[in-house]
C-alpha cells in the first residue's frame, strides 16, 4: 500500500508582492513563555507561488505546500479568500 503525504494548509497575509508569479506571505501565532508563561506573538514568513498573479499586498490567502519551485518558494496560493480593503 502506498501512503500519500498530508500537505499543510494554512491561511496567511500577503506582506509582499516580491515578484513575478511570487509572493510573501505571513502567518502570526502565539507561543507560551516556557518560564514565565506569558503569550508571545511570533510569525512566519513564506515565500509562495502565484501563477495567476491574482493575490495583492493585504490579502487574506489560504496557501497549501508543494514541492520546491524555487530555493524560498515551497508553497503554492490555493485561492484568495478576502481582498484587502483600500482607503
């Protein structure tokens, strides 16, 4: 039997558009102190892929991995759930 990989999903922010087809995403989570118990925000950046260079600086994104497209991009833009509001 041959078993298939579980590939994450996460929903992330675009932070920046770094290029053709490429975008950086960010996802922000919270981590307790191990001492002092105090939640901490930390985040995570990630270069994806946006073939269709649908996705802009502010959107909310779900992202899903893939193989390597390049030496940063690991994943790839499964669709845009909200545009970002310009004022």
């Amino acid at each position: 039997m041959e078993t298939h990989e579980v590939k994450k999903n996460r929903n992330a922010v675009v932070v920046s558009k770094s290029g053709d087809k490429s975008i950086v995403c960010q996802i922000d989570y919270k981590v307790k102190h191990p001492r002092y118990g105090k939640y901490m925000s930390r985040r995570t950046k990630l270069g994806v892929h946006d073939p269709a260079n649908q996705a802009g600086v502010g959107d909310l994104v779900e992202i899903t991995e893939c193989r390597p497209i390049s030496k940063t991009k690991n994943w790839r833009l499964v669709k845009v759930l909200s545009k970002a509001v310009i004022e």
